[in-house]
C-alpha cells in the first residue's frame, strides 16, 4: 500500500491525471466552445489533433524534466568532489589540504552514484538530491561510526565494494559519507566538534565542510542532526569536562544553524551504554527484532520548542523509561538463575538513575534557549549500544568504595559475540520518517516559494480572466442590450406625451431620454475590457444612438427655440437694438451655414435663465443638449417672411452706431471676463475690500484686454459687417448705406465707449475702501503691509493703471515706467486723461521720490506710532497716555500729516489713506476707552458696589442706609466719581455740557447712558455737598404754613434743634444738615389739645429724608417744597426754602444715579 501511495504521489502521475481531466474535457466540451462565430473544435479531427499536441507537450516536458534532474544530479555529485575555497577568515594551508582528503574520498564512491539509482526508478526517489541528508556531530571515540556500522541499514555502496562507506571504520579521522537507501549520513570527524587538536585548522575545514554543504543544496543543506555523546564520557568526565563538551557541541549546533540558515531538529544519542554495569544482563533475553527497537523519548514538537527548561522535561520523560526498567526487572531476575548475573541486572535501574542528573544537566547547558542565540531545537533523547566493547563501569560501587575507602575490583570485559541494540528503528522509524521536519533555508525558499506561487497563481488567474471575461462579456452585453431596449421604449412614450407647445421643461425630459440611449453604448469610446472578446455590439448599436439623439435635438429643441425668437420678435415695443439681435440670430435658424455659435448660444442661455429662474440645474443640462447641437450639421428651417419683413422695417431705424456698439459689446462678453474685485490679487483684497462686500466688477468690454481684443481689432471689422447686413435687409436705405464710412462710425462708437469705460470704472473705485481695523494690533499689521516693499496700495494703482492706460500701458514693457507726455492725440488717451493724477501717483521726476512712497513713508510713521503703543507692556494704558496727549495738542504727528495727505490726493485712494489714518487713530481712542474701562470697573465700580449700590438715599427702597462718610468719599469733591472724572475723562469729554470732545472725526466712544450717569453724579455733588469738599451740607429753612386746630403743639426735632409751633405767627427756622453732631434721628410729634400725642421718628443718618418720604411734598418752584406732615387724622404743612435751586428737595432725580458697567 505503502509503494502504491508512493507511486501515485510522483508528479509525473500528478501531471498525467490533469491530461487526462484535459483530454476529456476537449473531447466532449470543445464542440461547445466558440470564438465570436468559429467553433474549432467542433470536428472530431480538431479535437483528436488537439489532444495529440496536448500529449506532446506533456511528454516532450516530462522528457525535459527527466533529463534535467539527471544533470543537476551528476552535477551536484561533481562539484561536491570539486576543491572547495575554505572561508577566508579562518581558512589555512592545512584546512584546505583537508578538504582536499575529503574530495579524494568522496570521489572514491560518486562514479557508482552516477550511474545507477538508490530506489527502483519507478517507486522511490531517484536521484542523491532528493534524499534527506543528516550529520552526525561529537566528540572522538564517541561511538558514531559504530553506530552507523551496526544500524543495520541497507548502504548500496557496499553491492559494488566492501566498503559501506568512503572511509575505514574505527577512529574516524576525516568525514565519512554513509549513502544508503533512505538518507545520506554524513558522520564527521570528532575533532570538527572538539576543534582541540588545531583549533584553525578544525575550523577551517568545518566551515570549509558547512560551505559544501550550503552550495550543493541551497534548498535544505540538511534534514537533521545526530549528536552523538558517549555514556563513558557522562559517567568519567568531570563536572567541568562535561560543561566543555554541552558548550563545544552547543556551538556546533549554533555554526549548523547559523551557516546552513535552516532550523534542524536535532536527535540526542547516548551510545556505548552497553558500559553500564548490568546492560548486558538485563537486556540479554531479547531477539533481533526487540534489539532494534527504539530506547528513549522523543518530545512533542510544542513542548521541545516552548519549554525553557529542556533538562525538566528530559528527566519527566526519563522518569518514565525508569517505570518500565523496574517493571522489566522483576521479569528478568526471575528469569536469570546465575547468582552474580541477578545482581547486575538488579543494580542496572540504579546504574541508569545514576545516570539522570548527568543527563539532566548536559541537555539543560547544551539545548535550554538563549535570548542571544537560536534555539537549538530538541527532537528526543535516545539509548543505543553499537557493540559491547571493554568494561562495564558500576558507577554505584564506586560511589560506596568511595565513601568508604574500599578497593574495588573492575568488572569483567563482555567475551560474546557484539549485538547492536536500539539502533535500526530509531534511523527508520524516527529519523528517515521525519525528513519533513527540518527547516529549509529561509531565503532560497522563500524566493522558490514566491516563484512558484507567482506561476500557479498566474496560471490560474489567467485562466479564471478568460473565463471571467468570457462569462461577463456576454452578461453584460445582454444586459446593455436589455438597457437599450427599455432606454428606446422610455424615449417614444415620453417623446410620444409631449404636448403641442412644450417647454424647456418638457423638452429636457425627452432630451435627457434621448440621450439616455447613448450612454448605454459610448459611441466612438474603447470597447469596455469586460464587454470584448468578441461579443461587444457597442459600435453597432452606439453608432445608432447617436443618430437618434441628435434627430431628437433637432426635432424638439430647435422648433422651440425658433418658436421663441418668433415670439419675441412679434412682441410690440420691443426695443429697436434687441429686435436687431433676434433678427440675427432668427437668420442664423434660416441659413444654419451662417450660425455663429458665439452669438446663437449666450442668447439662448439668457432666455432659458429668465424662464426658468433660479432652476441651474435644468439650465445647465439644457445648455449640454444646446452644445451637442451645435456641433452637428443643422437643417434649414422655414422662415416666416412676414415677422422677417416687419421685422426688418424696425431694426433699419436703428442708427448704425448703436448696432455697432451693441455688436461689440455682445462679442465682448461672449470673449472676455468681468474685471472682479478678486482680480487685484490676493495680497490687495486683504487689506482693501468692497462696501458692503458687494460683489463688484467692470463689465470685460471695459478692460484693457476688452478695449484691445474687441473695440481696437475687432471694431472696424464689426463696422463693416453691420453696414453689410443693413444692406441686406434695409431695402429703403441703400443709398445712405452705400455711402456709410465705417472708420467714421468706429469714431462714434469709441468715444461713447470712452465714456461708459469712466462710467463702469468710476462705479468700481467709488465701492472700495480699507479694511476695518478691529484693533491696535491689527491696525499696526495693516499698517505695516501698506507701508512695506510690496504695498498693497500700491499694487492696486498698478492694477488700476494697467486698466486704465490703454495706450500707455503699451509702452510700459519698453520703458519700464508711464510716460504721461505720450502723444495725447491716441484714441485710449481719454481714459488716460481722466485718470491721470492715479497714474501721476507711480511717477517720480529729477530724483525725486514719488507720490506713493511718500504716502508709504508716512504710512510708515503712522505704523511706528501705533507700533509703539500696542507692543507697550500695558497697551490700553500705554494708549490712554497718547491719547490724552494727543487731544489735548494742535501740532502736527504721523495721523495728522496723513489725513493731510489724503486731502490732495485721487480718488479712491484718498479715501483710503485717510481711512487709515483716521482709523488707527480711532484704535488708539478704543484701547485708551478700553484702559479707562478697566480703570472704572477696579475703583469706582467697585466702591459703588460696596458703599452706595441697594443702600439709602440713592436707592430709594434700600434696607440699608449709606453712611454719610461714604456718601462723601464716593460723590463730594476730590472724591471717587470726581477725581476719576479729572484723571480720566477730562481730556476727552467737555464736562460743562457733557459731550464727548472730537479729534480728527473720532471720540473717546463714551455711551449716553454713561454721560447721563456721569452728570447725573455732579448734581448729586452739587445738591448735597453746598459748602464744598466731601462733607455732606445741605442748608435749608422751616417754616409752618398750617397746623390742625386740634393740635396744641407741633414738634420737629432734626439734627440739634427742635422745632415748635402752636398756632402762633409762622417763623422760619434756618437748618444746615445733617448738623454738627451728625445727630441720626428725625422726629415729628402732635400734642392734641386735651391729652395724647402722636409722634413719627425716623433713625440713622438719612433720617430727616426717610421722614420726608412718608409725607407729602408739593414742589411749588425749584427752590421751594411744602411739606405736609399727616398722622392719625392729624397734620401740619411747613415751607421748605431750600438755599439752591439745586437741592435734593425740589427733585429726586439724585435717586436715578446708578452706576455703568462700563463707560
């Protein structure tokens, strides 16, 4: 079964299956298979010639391979024995004359490789490449070639000669090569390993060996390595010996991986333990076939490649082997009757548990992994004996002798005949049944690996594409079909709905259907790649659509806009000039040779936008429609001779010049852009803008480009045209027609154009002006820019002039400069004319500075000024400082001199100037309001807030009443209000009237309401503080106009008086309040006649107005009040003579006084 599943795996087998598939399927699926309408394959001929070739290709490149791998073999075999070139680095004499021994042995045995093969060609592989090939490292004497010798393997050398290998057998001096039937073992030197004898040489040719190895077969050098280490050595080393040797063969291990650049497993063999005492004995029973089992453990490949403690997991497994040696034991002693034989085979599980640690910490020094190095990788640990020579060792004896000072006597040397043990199914059960394991090198195969996926992936995906294509081509074909067969039916049921008269809009539906045909097939486009392969019907069925949808714009839209120009040309009224157009274009319709499309096509885009109003979109795929047309050849329509006749009578009234004039600027704006604001560039729109932020511009007739690519080339010929045309259809005015002079009409028409080129460019510059400045800041960033190299402002009058010198600007490229004594005789001269003081600001004359750079200059002062100011430390205080200053003085300073300036200079540039002048002063004024502000809120606010505010008096219904002190402190004289106002306002607002003053069209920007406070605080001042300073004095007189009849005595105490009156002769009393001990009660009594009295006291020191606002006062002038005391039914009127007009009695408006957040 075995030889079967080998014979079925070879790739010939493989590819012969896939002809076959091939075969059958050209036989039976080829008379289905068509190109466009040819069928090849559909005679059996075809098919039977076709396979044929099928099978000649297979064979003649089955035959290739075969010769192929014949060469590659023989070659390989040659090179191999070729001198090798040792690594330069460690290469010497010697090591090369080694190599050299190694060629001359190997030679020995490739003449019989060459010629016949391992295997049965037909079954097994064929060729010495293709066998796996391990190595076998360790130290001298381990028992490596005995091992080979007696592993009972089939070696074909040994059919032609004795020899079973390129080397004698015992003490193995140089590498021998072991070919058998499954693997070639290549069993090295055991110096390689130690490299004690000659370090550079051992080396050398190590490396020399590794070279080899890695040339010939770059794929996988190797499929694993045997480490062989002998249990004399575990068991007679020392501990030190023993580290020499897991350390030598470790980097033995590291050169293998790191030269080869594969990762190999690596089988761990302990020969010679037939050197435990016992081994013989305990294993004497077995036959041939037991003998050739396999003794020790092999490890899961995750275990021995994740483990990091390798000795733990051997000494687990170990452990295991330990079980079944005790269970054996019993079998054996039973067994055996020979006294001393029963011990050795009793003491054998000992001598092997002596063994462990030995073990144990050989593989943990040889295998563990290191973050420094590859980790070898541990396959297992395996047992073996090659033959049973020289004296058991009794290793537990020697310890007990040892321990107790005994002589010991050696056992006796084993005198049968030499068995092998554990050997033969190790090679063929484990290590030929694992050839896949090993790494290959990483590099080559990964190249060979990306190569042979490229091919199968190409193959592949070519054949999927035709297939592919093929499936989708004829898909999509039929659905584009299908798409073109619903598109039509769409079309005639709209085109068939349409009624009598439509409009743009109805006629968009049809059109848009219409059209609908044509994107299906993209006539004149490349065949779509998924729609080729001969099936495309796109040129056939495109080709068609076309026509149709250009039949369509023919039928609907050119009835319709012709219906159009009919109806607007029988309108009454119309205006001579746009009756003069529809005829033209009306006769465009007529005579379609003579369409201009310049013409024909802005006149039907204005009227769609006026019919459909704010509806782009429907205008915009309109105009797509209207542009196809143009571009197909039109058909005559058939004029209306009457609308034409008419027609023609108005339009020949129209005076030649106006016709003319309206042409030009007709062409002018098929031609030419609108001069926007965005055209002075980006560094002159951020600094200047339009008011409002209008959208400004100069119709493009009125630029120079206009003037020179329209009125000056095209003038004269528009001239002649229009008499030529006037000629045609002015019957009546042939004789002034024929005596028209065109240059003399271009004469007309250029000075009207003069004049509304002024008109359009006057309209422009008047709806420019500065940016707003937002701050001080900012005002000394624009200030700068206007003031640099590249000034803004002068890179706008630039941009005007070369608008506005249509002759002069011709010469600036010769020049370099305008010259404004040019010949003034020149038609663009008028314009020039107008606008020359503009132009005159660019000039400069005898080495004197122009215009503009001295407008820069003082831009750059002004820029100094407020430069000043805003990188101050304190910039609002640094700016009240200069603003103080400044509106207080008359002389001249940087924003004088440039409003100055301004005043002499053109229009919009005069504005701007003093725009920037006045501006920057007024942030100056802002951030100085903006100090004041801050100032207010930290002093006056704040005392406000803490003294005055929701107190009594100001506050009429506070609960809490302001002390007079801080009445004093906060509204009399040197006081808060008071002494803010010199510090801050004075300079900036007139305090007699309160009005702000102005400077330069600019004010500090005080509110109103805060003016109206802050005057509302001086007549509190002036009504409660009479005699001055910031002591609270209010003088008044008392004297009584009525009192009850009931009432005996009246009473008034009020500060440090009392008042008493009893119906006799009325007598003013003098009051200065609040009085001289600041007495803080007021009181009023009635003493009825009889007995009882009724009395109102009032507390603190606003105690005489609380009393007040519990009675009646009746102001008779502005210096007099009555006041009427009442209670209890009872009362008494007093005169209240105030000694100002400006009292707290006579008015209340004091209680009105609050406080502004900010001025």
């Amino acid at each position: 079964m075995k030889r079967l599943f080998q014979f079925l795996s070879q790739k010939w087998i493989i590819s012969l299956v896939g002809i076959i598939a091939l075969v059958v399927l050209i036989w039976f699926g080829g008379p289905y298979l068509g190109i466009a309408e040819s069928k090849p394959l559909a005679s059996p001929f075809n098919r039977l010639l076709a396979i044929l070739i099928l099978i000649v290709i297979w064979g003649a490149n089955n035959f290739r391979l075969r010769i192929k791998a014949t060469q590659a073999n023989d070659q390989m075999i040659d090179t191999l024995v070729a001198t090798p070139e040792p690594p330069q680095e460690t290469a010497t004499d010697v090591s090369a004359e080694e190599v050299a021994v190694l060629k001359q042995r190997f030679e020995e045995a490739t003449q019989h490789l060459k010629q016949t093969s391992l295997k049965d060609r037909l079954f097994g592989k064929q060729y010495l490449y293709d066998l796996p090939w391990y190595i076998i490292i360790g130290p001298p004497g381990c028992g490596k070639t005995t091992l080979l010798e007696n592993s009972g393997l089939e070696f074909p050398l040994a059919r032609y000669q004795n020899e079973k290998k390129v080397s004698g057998i015992g003490g193995t001096r140089n590498c021998d090569w072991w070919f058998t039937d499954d693997a070639v073992l290549l069993d090295t030197a055991g110096r390689y390993t130690t490299q004690d004898s000659d370090a550079s040489v051992d080396s050398g040719a190590w490396l020399g060996f590794l070279d080899l190895l890695r040339k010939h077969r770059p794929r996988r050098p190797l499929n694993g390595i045997i480490v062989a280490l002998s249990a004399e050595e575990l068991l007679t080393s020392s501990e030190q010996e023993r580290e020499l040797h897991a350390r030598t063969i470790r980097q033995r291990i590291q050169e293998l991986y790191t030269q080869l650049g594969t990762e190999l497993p690596v089988y761990f063999l302990v020969t010679k333990i037939d050197l435990l005492a016992g081994f013989t004995e305990f294993f004497d029973d077995l036959n041939i076939e037991e003998r050739a089992q396999v003794w020790g453990t092999t490890f899961s490949q995750n275990d021995s490649r994740q483990s990091r403690d390798l000795g733990a997991l051997f000494a687990t497994e170990f452990d295991a082997l330990s079980e079944k040696l005790n269970a054996r034991e019993l079998w054996r002693i039973y067994q055996e009757r020979d006294q001393s034989r029963r011990r050795l085979i009793h003491g054998f599980s000992q001598q092997m548990a002596g063994l462990k640690p030995l073990l144990e910490s050989f593989i943990q020094k040889t295998f563990n992994p290191s973050r420094f190095e590859s980790n070898p990788w541990l396959r297992g640990v395996y047992f073996t004996s090659g033959t049973q020579q020289g004296s058991p060792i009794d290793r537990v004896m020697n310890v007990l002798a040892g321990a107790f000072g005994l002589s010991l006597q050696a056992l006796p040397a084993y005198r049968g005949r030499p068995r092998s043990y554990f050997i033969n199914r190790f090679f063929r059960d484990i290590l030929f049944q694992e050839t896949e394991l090993a790494g290959a090198n990483i590099r080559y195969e990964r190249q060979r690996l990306w190569l042979q996926r490229g091919a199968y992936a190409g193959a592949l995906i070519l054949t999927v594409m035709v297939i592919f294509f093929w499936a989708t081509s004829f898909t999509r074909n039929g659905l584009w079909m299908d798409k073109i067969e619903a598109s039509v039916e769409n079309y005639q049921q709209i085109a068939s709905s349409l009624p009598a008269r439509p409009d743009p809009r109805d006629i968009l539906q049809t059109l848009q259907a219409a059209k609908e045909i044509t994107l299906v097939y993209n006539a004149g486009s490349k065949t779509p790649w998924f729609m080729g392969m001969g099936l495309y019907q796109g040129y056939k069925l495109g080709d068609a659509a076309e026509r149709a949808y250009e039949r369509a714009l023919q039928q609907f839209l050119i009835p319709n806009i012709k219906a159009r120009l009919e109806g607007e040309m029988g309108e009454e009224r119309r205006n001579p000039e746009e009756l003069r157009q529809l005829l033209s274009i009306y006769m465009m319709l007529i005579s379609p040779d003579t369409l201009d499309a310049k013409t024909f096509r802005p006149w039907v885009k204005t009227g769609w936008e006026q019919q459909l109003n704010e509806q782009t979109e429907i205008r915009d795929r309109l105009l797509g429609h209207l542009d196809t047309l143009l571009l197909t050849q039109l058909p005559p329509q058939t004029p209306n001779q009457p609308l034409i006749a008419r027609a023609q009578r108005v339009v020949c009234e129209l005076p030649l010049t106006h016709q003319i004039y309206a042409r030009l600027k007709q062409q002018a704006s098929a031609n030419v852009d609108d001069y926007d604001f965005a055209r002075l560039g980006k560094q002159v729109t951020k600094i200047l803008v339009s008011k409002g932020d209008k959208r400004i511009s100069v119709p493009g007739f009125y630029t120079f480009t206009g003037y020179h690519e329209i009125l000056d080339a095209e003038g004269i010929n528009t001239a002649r045209l229009t008499i030529a045309e006037n000629r045609r259809i002015c019957a009546d005015k042939q004789d002034e027609l024929a005596t028209a002079d065109p240059e003399a009409l271009l004469r007309h028409v250029r000075n009207q154009y003069f004049d509304d080129y002024v008109d359009h460019w006057d309209e422009f510059l008047s709806n420019i002006e500065l940016t707003n400045i937002r701050n001080l800041n900012h005002a000394a960033e624009t200030l700068e820019t206007l003031s640099g190299r590249e000034s803004p402002l002068e890179l706008f009058i630039k941009a005007i002039s070369e608008q506005t010198l249509l002759e002069g600007a011709k010469l600036k490229g010769i020049l370099g400069h305008f010259d404004v004594t040019q010949d003034l005789s020149k038609p663009g001269n008028a314009v020039e004319r107008t606008y020359a003081p503009l132009h005159q600001l660019l000039q400069s004359q005898d080495d004197k500075p122009s215009a503009i750079d001295t407008i820069r200059s003082q831009l750059r002062d002004l820029y100094d000024y407020t430069a000043e100011i805003s990188d101050s430390s304190d910039q609002s205080e640094a700016a009240f400082e200069a603003a103080k200053a400044r509106m207080g003085q008359s002389k001249k300073d940087a924003i004088r001199e440039l409003r100055t300036t301004a005043r002499k200079l053109p229009k919009p540039v005069a504005g701007i100037v003093k725009s920037a002048a006045t501006q920057s002063w007024g942030t100056v004024l802002g951030s100085a309001r903006a100090h004041i502000n801050t100032v207010w809120r930290s002093s006056v606010l704040r005392e406000y807030r803490a003294s005055i505010e929701n107190r009594y008096p100001i506050f009429t219904k506070g609960q809490q009443q302001t002390a007079l002190a801080d009445f004093g402190n906060f509204f009399g004289e040197s006081g808060s209000i008071d002494n803010f106002t010199k510090t801050y306002l004075t300079p900036f607002v007139d305090t007699r009237r309160w009005r702000l003053r102005v400077v330069d069209e600019r004010s500090l920007g005080l509110s109103n309401k805060a003016l109206a406070q802050l005057k509302r605080a001086t007549q509190v001042r002036e009504m409660f503080f009479q005699d001055g300073g910031n002591q609270v004095s209010v003088h008044f007189k008392l004297k009584p106009m009525y009192l009850d009849a009931s009432v005996k005595r009246f009473l008034i105490d009020l500060t440090d008086k009392r008042l008493s009156y009893q119906h006799g002769p009325p007598r003013s009393s003098a009051i200065e309040w609040p009085g001289p001990d600041n007495n803080n009660r007021a009181r009023i009594i009635f003493e009825r006649i009889g007995a009882g009295s009724f009395s109102i006291t009032k507390d603190g020191p606003w105690a005489w107005f609380k009393l007040l606002d519990v009675s009646d006062t009746e102001r008779r002038s502005n210096d007099q009040v009555i006041i009427h005391f009442t209670t209890a039914g009872l009362k008494a009127s007093y005169q209240l003579q105030a000694g100002s007009v400006t009292n707290p009695f006579s008015s209340n408006d004091f209680t009105r006084f609050r406080s502004p957040e900010r001025l």
